[in-house]
C-alpha cells in the first residue's frame, strides 16, 4: 500500500485552560454529539463524529470511534502515556466513504493513525494532534492540496470542540 501511495502528515495544536489529567479524559472518551458540523464538512460529505468510547486501555487497547452515517473506525492504540500522548491506527470499516467517492478503507486516500500530544504548564495545557494519511501516488497533484486542507480544517474542528468540553468541565469544577 505505501508503495503506491504518498504519506503525509499534519498537526494542529490548541491551548487549553484544563489540567491535562481532564483534557486526557476528552481525548481518550471523546463526546461531541452536542456541536454542530461546519456547514462545509456537510457539502462536502465529511462523516460528522459522534463519540469514540475506550474499550481497553494500553498499547494493543481498543477504541472505536462513532460516526453520524453510522459507521465507525476500530482504533487500536499504539503509545498510552497517559495525560501526555495517545497515539492510535485508524481502521475504517469497509463501505466509510468521505467525500462522496473515498473509500477509507482501500481507496486512493486513506486515514493511516492520529496521536494526541499534551504539555502541560503553570496557566494551560498545550493539546496537538497529528494525523498521517495516505493519497494514492498518480492523484497526489489532483488530491494532496485538498485533501490537507480539509483534514487541517476538521483537525481544527475537533480540537476546539475538545477545548470546549475541557474548559466547560473545568469551570463546572471551580464553580463548586
């Protein structure tokens, strides 16, 4: 397969006023039912995610992350150090389409593995995520430069919705 396909990866970060003990609960049991999709994912045809539940801790562990059309991608974890980095494969059931034509599962773009990274300091806790992904090699000059934009986009999307969360619990907490 990466033979005949480009590699690639992305990051985006976000700073996050929550201890990284409380934001590593947001990324580990992810909840996002509660946002609405940018409107762009919807004319697009980007899968809005729902939820991903921990099944097992640890290297080897198990997460499986929902989808709104219904599908789901099996996560095995890869590195748990846990309230510093979760990294994990991506394993899309067959038949998860993005975009109105790309099978992730065995088409010319694919979702290789993600990994969350968090450094915490005095005031806030820096949260990345990289994304490695794969364009087949003869339409990496068609789909590369969109195919980023979009992946960077619902990066950034994800991102601020887990800040949202964190923070939001974080001030639940102070409150009391």
């Amino acid at each position: 397969m990466r033979a005949a396909h480009t590699v690639k990866t992305i990051k985006s970060q976000v700073h996050i006023i929550a201890p990284a003990a409380m934001i590593w609960a947001h990324i580990t049991n992810v909840r996002l039912e509660q946002f609405a999709d940018p409107l762009l994912f919807r004319l697009l045809d980007v899968p809005k995610p729902l939820r991903a539940d921990l099944l097992t801790e640890g290297v080897g562990g198990c997460r499986t992350a929902h989808f709104a059309n219904g599908k789901k991608f099996e996560q095995r974890i890869l590195r748990w150090e846990p309230h510093t980095h979760y990294a994990f494969s991506f394993n899309p059931e067959p038949g998860f389409r993005v975009g109105y034509l790309f099978e992730l599962s065995a088409g010319m773009f694919r979702m290789l593995a993600g990994a969350y990274e968090l450094h915490e300091d005095a005031n806030h806790t820096v949260l990345t995520l990289r994304t490695e992904y794969s364009v087949q090699r003869n339409m990496r000059w068609l789909l590369l430069g969109p195919i980023t934009a979009v992946l960077y986009l619902f990066q950034r999307y994800l991102l601020r919705s887990i800040k949202r969360n964190a923070e939001h619990e974080t001030m639940k907490l102070f409150r009391k």
